[in-house]
C-alpha cells in the first residue's frame, strides 16, 4: 500500500523514535521505517520532511529522512527481482522536488541534498534525465552567491559520482559534459579569484571596520564556492581527456589553467601569516586553497604529463616549487603543507616515466611518425626542459637541503615519531617528504650525487665527535647524513666501505650513553637494517651485538628501529645463526619487555614480526618455549578487537608450532583455545582471522605426535567453513589428511558423518584443480579404512563413477588428470573391496544420476569401467 501525505505524521514519528537512545523506543521504529523502505511514496515523504518549512530548525530529523532517502535510492532506484522498486512517477517527482529546493540554508543538510541528486544522476543521467546540467547551468547564470554556492556543491558530487564509471559509453558522455561546463566554471573561478583576493586587500588595509565585516559572510561563501569550483575543474580536466600519455594529443585546458592555477597560490601565500590570528576563517581558506592548488597541478601532471610537460607550464611550476624548497620565505617556511605540496610536486616530476629520456632509435621510415615516436619526442623535449631547470648546481643544492631538515617532533613522542618515519603516509610530514624527495633526486643524479653525500657524510663526523652529548648544529647534520647515507645504500657502496664506516665511527657512536646520542643511535639502527647486503661475515657478530643493544635502549624510538632492521637481518639469505645464538636470550627479554611499553598499535605488530621472523629462522626455540607461550597468552589477551594484531599473533604461532615440532603438544594448553576461536564462523572476526588460523591448524596437525581429544573435536568446524566457500580448499584438504593419518580409526568413528558430507560437498562443486588436491584425500581414506569407507562415501563415489564415464575433452590434461585419479580410486575399491563396488554400480540412483547428466550406457556399468582401466591411454598409477 503506497504512502500519502496523511501517512507524513506518523513517519515524522517514527524518524524522532528512531533517534532515541530508549532502546525500547528506538529498535520498534527502525523496523518499521525499514519495512516501509519499499513502499510507494516512501521516498516522496522523506522528501517533504526534508523540505518542510516548519522543520528547519529540525536538522537531525531532516538529516535521518535524507539518510533513509539516500538508502532506499542506492536499494530500490533500480527494479529489482524481489521489488518492483520506485515508479516512474515518483522518480520524476522526487527529482523536480530536489531541483526545486536548491537554496537550502543549512550547510549539513545542502550536502546530503547534493548527494542525493548525485545518487539518481548516476542512474539516471543522461538517459532518464538529460536536463539535468544544462538546468544546473542555466540557474547559475541568475543564482546569488548562497544559491551559486550550492549548485557547484551538487555539480561537484555529481561530477564526483558520474567519474566513476568505467564504460566506455559513460567516459564518452563525461567527457561531453566536461565540453559543456568546462569554459563557465574557469570563467567563474577566475572572477571569484579576483573577488577573494580584491576583498582580501581590502580587510588586510581596514582591520577592525565593521563596515567590511558586514561583508564576510559573503566573501566567505565565494571562498567556499571558489573551493567547489577548483574541485570540478580539477574532475573535469582530469576525467574528461584520455591522458595524453594515451592518445598523445595536447590537452589544451592543461596550458591554460595551469599557470593561471599557479599564479593564484603565489597570490594567496602573502595573507597566510597575516590572516593567522586576526581572520582564522580566511586563513582557514587560504590553507585550503593553497595546498588544494598544488594537490590539483599535481593531478593534472600526472594525468596529462605530455601538455603539463609543455615549456610554458613545467617550467614556471616546477622552478616555483624549487624555490620554495631551497629558499623559501617565512611565510612558506611556516606553512609546512603547502612546503610538502611543492616537494611532492617535484618528486612527481623527477620520477615520472613518460618524462625518461627515451634509449631507442629513429624510426627507418622517417615519412610516418608511430605513437612510440610521437612519445619519444615529447619525453626528449620535456627531457631538455628539466635539464634547463636543474643544472648541476641546483641539484646538488637541493640534495643538501633536503639531508639538512630538523627534528623537532621528535621530542614529543618519540614512538609515534618512529612510525611516522617509517609509514607511508610521506605526504603527510614534512621530514619523510623530504627523504622521499631525497631519494628520488639521488636515483636520477646518482653519479654526481653520491660523492657529494660521502663528503656531507665525511663534513658531518668530522665536525661532530662521538663523545659530544649537546644537540648541535652539527649533530643535526650528522642525524641528517646518516638517514641520507642510509637511503641510498645500494649506490654508496661503490664509494664508502662498510667495515671501515662501521669500525670507525658508527661503533663508536653506541659508546655514547648520553640521551641526546637517542638521535644517532636511530639512524645507526636504520643504516645497520638498510646495509644489511654489505655485511660481511667478518662484522656481522658485532653488527648483531650492535643491534641487539640497541633494542634494550631508554628510547622506544631506538628500539623500534633496531627492531625492524633485526629483521631484515634474520631474513638475510645470508643470516649466521652460529653468530647469533647465544644473543637470543636477550633478544627475546628485549622483545618481550618492548611490547609491554609500546604504546602503539604498529609497534606491537611490528614486534610480533620480528619474534614470529626469528621463529622461523632459528633452530633453539625450545629452551625459551615457556617464556613464549606467557608471552603469546599475554598478547593474546590483551589485543582483543585488534584483528591486524591478532593476525600477526596468528603467523608468530605457526612458526612457534613448527619450531617445536614434536613437542608442539607442551603449548596446546595456550594453542587450542586460540585455534578455536579462529576456525569459529561465527566468531566476530573472523573474516580477518581464518585464512591464518586455518594455516595454524595445518601446522597443528602436521607436527602433532598424536591426536589429543580438544583436536579431534575440532573437524565439524572444517565442514562448517567450506559449507560456507572453497577460499581455504588446500589448506582444508591438508588438515583432512592430517586428521586421517593421525587419528585413524577413532577419528573415522567419532567423525563419519563429517567426513561423508565434506567429501560430498566438494566432489562435483569445484573446479578440476580443486579435485585434483581432494582426490588423493579420498584415495588415502579407502587404502586406510577399504572396508568401512566404500559405504559412508557413496555418494561421492557415484560423482567419481560419473566422471569417467562421462568422457570429456581428452585435450585437456586436467580433466584427463581428474578423469585418471578417480578411475584409479574406483580400481583400488575393486581391489580391495570387489562386493561392495559391484553393489554401488548396480544401484538405481547411480543409473539415474548418469542419465541426469547426459550419459548413455548401454552395457554393465562395472564393465564400462573395466574398459576404462584397461584403456592404454588412461595412466592409472599405481
């Protein structure tokens, strides 16, 4: 039954239930508004409590009827098999009332309405709704500032949604839209440039007027719609051209809007400090506006590097972010994410492939210029442009800048510091942009770069003892040479010496207890992890003492990274467990005592991974299994909700297992309850946990001497979770067979049932590479149990029958392997259990499932099988 406008007041009643914190209140209205979600006019309800007038001030109710709007859009827009969905009526209905309502006051509730008109766009646009834009368009040519403000916020998350989408047809009407819009929303920007930085000039010459800041208001929606403006400028060069990398064709929107793009950031820094204490909005604006400038350039470089690599664009651009990286003012210097923006920027450009000059030679006929030509000339042409733009004195000048940066943060927390250093999320802070930078300038310039780090390095310890203990200019430096030094390692090896660097300075570095050393002990941590190839054996033990002291230093920061660089060294191919053995005592107290302190979530995984790393590379685990266990259960315990954590637990428990091998039974006591909630369906992660539970369980049973009553109960959970997909196939298979040869006869009688089913369950429903690790499963069942097993497994038995007489393509050597394997486990039967295989080939069913799939057997079904066995080209085995 369709809703009307009499059903309004009880749907207002039930979206302010539905807000209750009373349980009892809440739940009853949830269901309700869910039941009616595919009713007619539900839609069109929520849509009149979103608009209606006597609600505005109602902004939760009018937000929760959006959400419910949005979700029934995302549910019932399209018709479905179990709906027939919203009509054409109400669709067209609920569009004219979302175009109708365009000048919403309320900021939250503008956005959602956006949304919304995204949602239906990207169903219906432009087939059921080929208006939509050129009425977008045509209202901003008469819309105040309030209105035009919200027509490039639904223009941006329309544009948002629609770029989305991948069809070829769907790019081909972006890319029309992007023609249509493209002119009005730069000329638009450009003029609200003008406006911002004209009111800008005006407030920072009348500070303190109220008759300027009557007109903030306004001023400040034109910097919000400017934003939107940028954003779909930014969609509509980006995705409305086939990168030039593709088609090689220059995109003129790239040349034009480039520069102008450039010139507005360099119009904007000047009011950045000024604007910091006197106008917080605007300079929450200017932040905005700068950083979102360098994000946009930087997308249109990398989406278009041939137009952005014309001389009238990469050259002002990326000579703008030089300077600013080598001499920048305090107004940039103060601003560190626009600083990071301009690395960024160089960093694109330096690394970007399409700019590499190219190796290749002319093309022979020289009357036709091919694709690959057309990019060689262009990445030669950009090739002279860098060239012009980098000579070697600025390059040398930008390596040692970007070595020479500071450590304030680190005083502040040094284990969140360490994890910022070693994270991804180089975009983020300045120090690891800098690095990042750094080591993408070296990669291009390495030959004239590398002496030049070699004596920054030698300028460095030098002018820095090893017995200072004050932070100096010059311990800064050194901080700064030996993260440079350690970077870039795989080329200043041609150039330094590691025994000697390590004999003669990094040693003597760690003599020095003082807590400001906590700086150089980092990085000598970072540079022992990072040279680990140029180790030789000579200095290893006294690398691994190095490092080993270095994870029981007062700094977590030092501990962590002495942390991460053992473990480069225990997966070291050239690992000297001998050197190492009598260190591992105190290497597993330190690991054991740094989880108790960290604090961090990646600072425990991070340990977990060396102690499951060391597990797995070292022979004495046994003497320290009882520590490990405590260690495992405290863990264990303590990272409840952590999945990632617990899935690191998971691995280091495995590798515990293996090392322990027969005596693996001496930790079930810790073990076992853990596997059990790993292998549980329905336990609360496990989506996160099973794959690496499943492979514990492997590990269980493989190296378990005998079968203990706790593992024997656990099989059923097997059946449980391939009911639910075959992902974990193998690994289930593998756990199948360790149950079989472990538990014997016990185990068949305790699990029967279980077995008949997941047997069944997998025969006939996988793949020929999934039958194929099952078959010798069921084959090792029948040489075990000839007797009893025949019986239990019929049915999968029959599916075996099926498929050698079914034929099949004989070309195809997986289906001639299944066909093989299941005819030598039927002549094994025949063999051992001759009655009972005459019995299955003459029963009914097996008859009629043959005919079910196509199978025309016209003599005995046992002697079509004895030709089956006797056929030259079937190999059987033996």
């Amino acid at each position: 039954m369709a809703l009307s406008a009499a059903d309004l007041p009880a749907l207002y009643t039930l979206l302010v239930n539905s807000m209750s914190q009373d349980e009892s209140v809440r739940k009853p209205a949830e269901a309700a508004l869910s039941q009616s979600e595919n009713r007619p006019g539900f839609c069109s309800c929520l849509m009149e409590v979103i608009t209606a007038k006597d609600l505005v001030s109602q902004v939760d109710i009018r937000l929760m009827a959006s959400v419910y709007f949005k979700n029934s859009i995302n549910r019932y827009w399209r018709k479905r098999r179990d709906s027939s969905g919203i009509s054409s009526e109400e669709k067209q209905h609920l569009k004219q009332k979302l175009l109708s309502h365009l000048r919403e006051e309320n900021n939250q509730i503008a956005q959602m309405l956006a949304v919304l008109i995204s949602k239906i766009a990207r169903f219906d646009y432009p087939r059921e709704w080929p208006e939509l834009f050129s009425f977008l368009a045509q209202q901003l040519q008469s819309a105040d500032v309030l209105t035009s403000h919200r027509l490039f916020m639904i223009l941006f998350r329309t544009l948002k949604e629609l770029s989305t989408k991948r069809l070829t047809a769907d790019q081909r009407t972006f890319a029309e839209i992007s023609s249509h819009l493209f002119e009005f929303c730069w000329r638009l920007w450009q003029s609200d440039i003008q406006t911002i930085l004209h009111g800008f000039s005006t407030i920072s010459q009348s500070y303190g007027s109220s008759a300027v800041e009557q007109h903030h208001d306004d001023l400040y929606l034109t910097c919000e719609r400017c934003l939107f403006c940028l954003k779909i400028i930014c969609q509509l060069v980006i995705s409305g051209f086939q990168s030039d990398a593709k088609c090689i064709q220059e995109i003129r929107p790239v040349k034009e809007v480039s520069p102008v793009l450039l010139n507005a950031a360099q119009s904007f820094l000047p009011y950045y400090t000024s604007f910091q204490s006197r106008h917080p909005k605007f300079w929450d604006f200017i932040k905005k506006a700068c950083t979102k400038l360098m994000k946009v350039l930087v997308a249109i470089q990398q989406r278009h590097p041939y137009s952005f690599g014309d001389t009238c664009v990469l050259q002002p651009v990326l000579n703008f972010c030089l300077n600013k990286i080598t001499d920048p003012e305090p107004d940039v210097l103060a601003f560190a994410q626009f600083l990071i923006k301009c690395m960024v920027m160089v960093k694109s450009v330096l690394e970007c492939k399409e700019y590499k000059p190219s190796l290749t030679g002319r093309v022979m006929d020289e009357n036709s210029v091919t694709l690959e030509q057309m990019k060689k000339n262009n990445s030669n042409a950009v090739a002279g442009v860098l060239t012009s733009l980098l000579p070697k004195e600025r390059i040398v000048l930008l390596c040692n800048i970007l070595i020479r940066s500071d450590l304030e943060e680190w005083y502040e927390n040094s284990e969140a510091f360490h994890h910022e250093q070693d994270m991804v999320q180089w975009t983020e802070k300045l120090r690891p942009c800098a690095e990042a930078l750094y080591i993408v300038l070296f990669e291009n310039h390495s030959q004239l770069l590398a002496p030049i780090v070699v004596s920054i390095l030698q300028e460095a310890m030098n002018g820095c003892p090893t017995s200072v203990t004050e932070i100096t200019p010059g311990l800064l430096l050194k901080d700064a040479a030996y993260g440079a030094a350690a970077y870039v390692y795989y080329e200043l090896s041609n150039y330094l010496s590691f025994k000697d660097w390590f004999d003669g300075a990094l040693s003597l570095e760690l003599s020095n207890d003082h807590p400001n050393m906590r700086i150089i002990h980092r990085k000598v941590a970072l540079i022992l992890g990072q040279w680990v190839s140029e180790i030789k054996n000579d200095i290893k033990r006294p690398v691994y003492c190095a490092l080993i002291r270095m994870l029981q230093d007062k700094d977590l920061s030092v501990r962590l990274a002495a942390c991460r660089s053992l473990c480069l060294h225990v997966e070291d191919a050239s690992f000297s467990e001998k050197d190492f053995s009598d260190l591992l005592p105190v290497c597993w107290v330190s690991c054991f005592n740094l989880v108790k302190e960290v604090q961090e979530f990646d600072s425990k995984v991070q340990v977990l991974n060396l102690i499951s790393v060391l597990l797995g590379h070292v022979n004495e685990v046994i003497p320290f299994a009882n520590n490990l266990m405590q260690f495992f259960q405290m863990v264990w315990e303590e990272s409840s909700g952590e999945s990632l954590l617990q899935i690191q637990l998971l691995i280091a428990l495995r590798n515990f297992v293996v090392a322990l091998g027969y005596q693996s039974p001496s930790c079930y006591a810790m073990l076992l309850p853990i596997l059990q909630k790993g292998i549980d369906i329905n336990g609360p992660d496990e989506l996160n946990l099973l794959e690496d539970s499943m492979l514990l369980w492997e590990a269980t049973i493989s190296h378990a001497p005998t079968m203990v009553p706790q593992l024997l109960a656990y099989f059923p959970c097997l059946v449980e979770i391939l009911e639910r997909n075959f992902d974990q196939l193998q690994v289930a298979v593998d756990i199948t067979e360790g149950y079989i040869i472990l538990g014997g006869r016990e185990f068949l009688s305790m699990h029967a049932s279980s077995v008949a089913r997941l047997l069944d369950l997998i025969v006939g429903n996988v793949n020929d590479r999934g039958l194929l690790s099952t078959l010798p499963v069921i084959d090792i069942l029948i040489q075990c149990f000839p007797t009893e097993v025949p019986p239990l497994i019929s049915s999968t038995l029959q599916k075996l029958v099926v498929i050698c007489l079914c034929g099949g393509d004989d070309k195809d050597p997986s289906k001639t392997a299944v066909k093989a394997s299941s005819a030598a486990i039927l002549a094994r039967i025949w063999v051992m259990n001759t009655n009972y295989l005459a019995q299955l080939t003459s029963e009914p069913s097996l008859s009629s499932l043959l005919q079910q799939t196509g199978v025309a057997i016209e003599d005995n079904i046992l002697l079509c099988l004895v030709d089956i066995w006797l056929d030259k080209d079937c190999e059987l085995g033996n």
